[in-house]
C-alpha cells in the first residue's frame, strides 16, 4: 500500500489547483464563442463568414481540449492524493505543453482566421483555403504538441496504476471474474480510468499519425494521402478523446459520491463485464460518424451501428443502478455537488440516449449533420462532463463541514443549469426542423422554412446562453473562494 506525506498532497493540490483556475477562465471565454455564433444565426450580429468559421474552430478544438485536459487532472490529482505515487513534475511538464499548443490555436484562428472545423476534412485545408498557409502548419503542430502531452500524461497514470495493482489484466477487473474473491480490492476509478485512458493512447497514436501526414503534405504540397483512411484516423481520435472525457468524469463519481452517502460503491463482477464491453467497443463506436461515407466497407457501418450501442449501454446501466442504490433512502445532503454529480449522470443519460438514436444508421440517414447532432453532444459534454467537473471543483475547494454553497452561488447553479437545458432544447428542435448543422446563418439556404426557423431557435438559444453565463459567473465567487482559501486541509 502506498503511503502518501502531506508534501505529496500539498504539491499536488496546487498543480490541480493551476489546472482548475486555468478551466475557470478559459471555460466561459470559449462560450462566449459559442455565443457569438448562435447571435449570428439569429441574424442578432453580422459577422463575416471566415469570422465565424475560425470561432467554431476554436470553440470545438478549445472545449473538447480543455475539458479532456480538466478529466485527466482530475485523474491525475485524485489517483496521485489516493492509490498511487505519480510525477508531478511529469504533471506539469503536460499542462505546459497544453498550455503552449492551446496558445498556437488561439493565434491560427483568432489571428490567422484558421477555420478548418474540429476536424479539419482532409483534403480541405489544402484546397481553395481562406486562410494563410501558416495558419494551418501552426494549428497542426499546435494539436501534435497537445496530443503528446496527453499520451505522455495518460500512459504515465496507466503504468504507475498497472505497477500498483499487478498488472494490466488486474487493472481491467479480471480478478473478480474468477470464482475467488480478488486479494486485494481495485478501486473502481482505477479500473475506469484504465478503461478511458488505454483507448485514449491509442487515440492518441491514430491522431499523431494523422497529423504527421497533414504536416508532411503541409510542408510538400505534392504529397496526397488517402483520404477515408484520414476520416477515420480524424474520427476515431475526436471521438474517443470527447469518450473517454465522460468516462474519466464518471470514474471519480464513483470515488466522490459515496463521501456523501455513506454508502461504499465496490465493484463487482457486473460492474467489471459491464466496463470491459465499453473498453472493448469502445474503439469501434466511431465508425457511426461514417455512415454517409458510401466508400467505408458495409461490415464496418454495421459494426459501428453495434460498437455505439454495446459500448453505451452496459457502462450506463451499471452507473445508473449504482447511483440509484447510492441514492436510495441515504441520508445524502443535497448540497451542490451531489446535486451537480446527479444531474451530470442525468445529462450523460439524456445525451447519450439522443447520440445512441443518432447512431442508428435508419434514423441517421435523417439526421445526419442536421443540429440533432451538436444538440447530442452538448449535452452530455455541458449537462454530463462540465456538472461532473463543476462536482469536482467544489469539492476540491470545500472541507467536510464547509461543502453548502451561498444562496447567491445556489441561485447561480440552477441558473446555469436552466440556461444550458434551453439552449440545448434549441439545439434538438432545430435538428427535429432539420435546420442544417455548422451554416454560419440560414439565410442562404434559399428555404425560407430553414432560415425563419433556424434563425429564431437561434435567437432564443443566444437568450437562454446568457443564462448560462450570468450562472456561471455567479457561482465563480463560491468557486474561487473555496479553491485559493490558505490552509485548507486538501480534500480527504
Ligand atoms: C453554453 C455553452 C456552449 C455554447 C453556447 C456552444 C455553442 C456552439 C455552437 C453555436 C456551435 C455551432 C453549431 C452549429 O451550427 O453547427 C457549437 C459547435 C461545437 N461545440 Fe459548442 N457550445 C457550448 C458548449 C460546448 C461544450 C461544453 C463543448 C465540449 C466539447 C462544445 C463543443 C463543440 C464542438 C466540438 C462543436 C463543433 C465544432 C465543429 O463543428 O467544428 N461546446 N457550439
């Protein structure tokens, strides 16, 4: 059993500390991005196209970036305070790498107009492009630099976890599919964050390639590379990056919310199968972003209608079950975080439901790059990933006796959570509408179904936003208070 000193916990409060205030300031910058974006398809501000597009990019690269970036040190702080000694060094040498590549994105899209999407489709940022050349050699090294900073980050938790509990097979679980009780307990984070990490890094691989070759063609324009084969190397690192985000997020639930209850949340054969499906499938799910790609072999888009389903579905359950029995009948206060880690499976829940119909190839043909699709991820990445961070974040900053927020900040919570339903509620009537995703404004369409309706959502979700950013900050001064307080015994 590892033993930790209060110099351990101390140094590695202040590097989750450095991460959580860089997420504070960052988070609500990128949304008023998102803001700006929805004021313009409302047709509320004018701004030019190349304008818009830059924003997007950065608005899709920066929160998937610096939500996964917040999970992993979440892990990285919780495994490293609890089960395992880890190199905070190694932790710091990540966030300045991540710090270094989220700078190189700001400067391609904000200055440069970089606006190749999250995923850049190859060919497209090297035909007919808006944007300068640098822009797209800078926004290429920039995601390298981020992406190894992320695999050197997860491996090292990986292999320090693996040395802790014998091996990579006891990491998964295994020894408690055996007849015999296992000798010595996993805690369940351990087993989840192997299950997101391990698919992580071999994301993470795919999508160095990937970039190599953008690079590559970036630097010798004569170079071409098969482009199905760069979708998919694209999809399977974005999809499994914005995955394993929620993953990581539900692996400290499991840790966090039996403080409250008292109840202990162990695991279980059930839990273990249920997990090993997601860490299995897992890698197979992103195929579904591939439907419309006739070129794709057909096993594979059946594959992917299959890989979605079973790599969802076991995982949730087995939470949901766990959170009920959590739950049930405790003594729990419901102060913000178990309020916060309830609704933030309910937004996992919600979201993953709507991804999961997506997913199914006879109603994707429908929905296909229609707004049903940001409507689904946005809300188990605001409503699931953010309300489990926010979780986090107060319980990193509050004491057993000092975990109720001011009325002001509690006001502030129901706020924001309000203004994220509506503006995700817009989101999914405009994808019911079949209001196109990612059109800067709806006006040029020529249907003049799509542009009044589209337009008004739009109007409405920029209102409902506002919200969301008036919440927010009202919580801020519970948040910061809690967090930078002197002497506060680190979280148990
Ligand atoms: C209140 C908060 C947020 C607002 C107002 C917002 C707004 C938007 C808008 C308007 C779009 C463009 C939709 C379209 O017409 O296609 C968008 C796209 C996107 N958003 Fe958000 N968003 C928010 C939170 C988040 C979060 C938490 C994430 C976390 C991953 C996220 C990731 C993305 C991504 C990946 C895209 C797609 C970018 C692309 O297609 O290249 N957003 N968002």
């Amino acid at each position: 059993m590892t033993a930790f000193n209060p110099e351990d916990r101390g140094r590695h409060k202040k590097l989750i500390l450095t991460w959580s205030i860089t997420f504070l300031v960052l988070f609500p910058l990128l949304i008023v991005l998102g803001l700006l974006m929805r004021m313009n398809q409302g047709e509320v501000i004018k701004v030019d196209n190349a304008t818009f597009y830059s924003y997007m990019t950065l608005h899709g690269l920066g929160m998937a970036g610096v939500l996964f970036s917040m999970a992993w040190a979440a892990v990285f702080y919780l495994v490293g305070t609890r089960y395992v000694k880890l190199n905070i060094g190694l932790g710091y040498a990540v966030f300045l790498l991540v710090v270094i590549g989220s700078v190189g994105l700001a400067v391609a899209t904000l200055i440069g107009k970089f606006a190749a999407g999250w995923y850049m489709l190859y060919p497209l940022p090297f035909i007919g492009a808006t944007w300068k050349a640098w822009t797209t050699g800078l926004a290429i090294i920039s995601l390298i630099i981020m992406g190894v900073a992320w695999l050197i980050g997860c491996l090292h938790v990986v292999y320090a976890l693996s040395r802790e509990y014998g091996g990579f097979t006891n990491l998964i679980g295994w020894q408690y599919l055996g007849k015999k009780p296992p000798e010595k307990e996993l805690p369940p984070l351990a087993l989840i964050a192997t299950i997101s990490l391990v698919p992580g890094i071999l994301a993470f691989i795919a999508g160095a390639a990937m970039l190599v070759m953008y690079l590559l063609q970036h630097l010798e324009p004569s170079l071409s590379f098969d482009a199905l084969v760069q979708k998919n190397l694209m999809f399977f690192f974005g999809h499994t990056l914005v995955n394993i985000t929620m993953y990581c997020g539900v692996g400290w639930l499991y840790t966090l919310l039996p403080e409250f209850t008292g109840r202990e949340w162990k695991l279980n054969k059930l839990t273990v199968y249920a997990w090993n499906a997601t860490f299995f499938f897992i890698v197979f799910a992103y195929f579904h972003h591939l439907y419309m790609d006739f070129v794709q072999p057909t096993g594979l888009q059946i594959a992917g209608q299959l890989a979605s389903y079973f790599s969802a579905i076991p995982a949730t359950a087995v939470t949901m079950f766990g959170v009920i029995a959590q739950l049930y009948r405790s003594k729990v206060k419901w102060g913000v975080i178990p309020t916060a880690f309830l609704l933030g499976v309910a937004g996992w829940a919600i979201g993953g439901f709507a991804a999961v119909v997506d997913s199914t190839i006879s109603i994707n043909k429908v929905l296909h790059n229609t707004l049903w699709v940001p409507a689904h991820f946005h809300t188990y990445m605001l409503m699931g990933v953010v309300l489990l961070i926010l979780a986090f974040l107060y319980y990193l900053g509050s004491t057993e006796k000092n975990r109720d927020l001011s009325p002001k900040a509690g006001f502030g919570f129901w706020l924001f959570v309000a203004g994220a339903y509506g503006f995700l509620l817009m989101f999914y009537l405009g994808g019911m509408e079949s209001i196109p995703r990612r059109f800067s404004e709806y006006a040029s369409s020529g249907i003049a179904h799509t542009h009044d309706t589209g337009a008004l959502l739009a109007k409405v979700a920029a209102l409902f936003v506002a919200l969301v950013l008036i919440g927010l900050l009202m919580m801020y001064g519970a948040l910061f208070n809690g967090l930078l307080k002197k002497d506060q015994a680190p979280a148990k």
